[in-house]
C-alpha cells in the first residue's frame, strides 16, 4: 500500500533563500574588507591548494542530500 505524504510547501527559509545568499555574500565582502585577519588565518588552513574550511562546509551541505538517497533505487539504475 502506498501512502503518500502531504506536500506542506516551502519552508520560510527556502522562500527566503535567495535573500540569505545574498547576505551570506554581502557578509564575506564586508568580512574581507573590514577584518582583513580572518581571511588571512583561514587562507593558512589550506593543504594541496585545497581550502579545508571550505572543503569541511561544502561536505556539510551535501551530507544530508546523501543521507536521502535511496540506495535500493541508485542499485536497481544500473
């Protein structure tokens, strides 16, 4: 039997995602420009040209896509 979940629509966060990566932009320029330090102390923490606080965020965001992903589905595609 399948039962099927009723769509809640988006969440305020997912309205308003645009508006917060803009921010996030607007809050790095300002970040750059006004406290020099931190770009500096973060550029130090790089291995093999490979930023590793970026590298830590972008696994962050993927993660829990990852943790949605029906693995008997990805088995049965190939």
């Amino acid at each position: 039997m399948l039962i099927m979940k009723k769509n809640k629509g988006i969440s305020f966060f997912e309205r308003t995602l645009t508006l917060w990566v803009a921010a996030c932009i607007m809050a790095g320029i300002l970040i750059r420009q006004y406290i020099p330090s931190v770009p500096a102390t973060l550029h130090r923490f790089e291995y093999a040209n490979v930023s590793i606080p970026v590298a830590i965020l972008i696994w962050l965001m993927i993660f829990p896509m990852m943790l949605k992903v029906d693995f008997n589905s990805v088995k049965n595609a190939g």
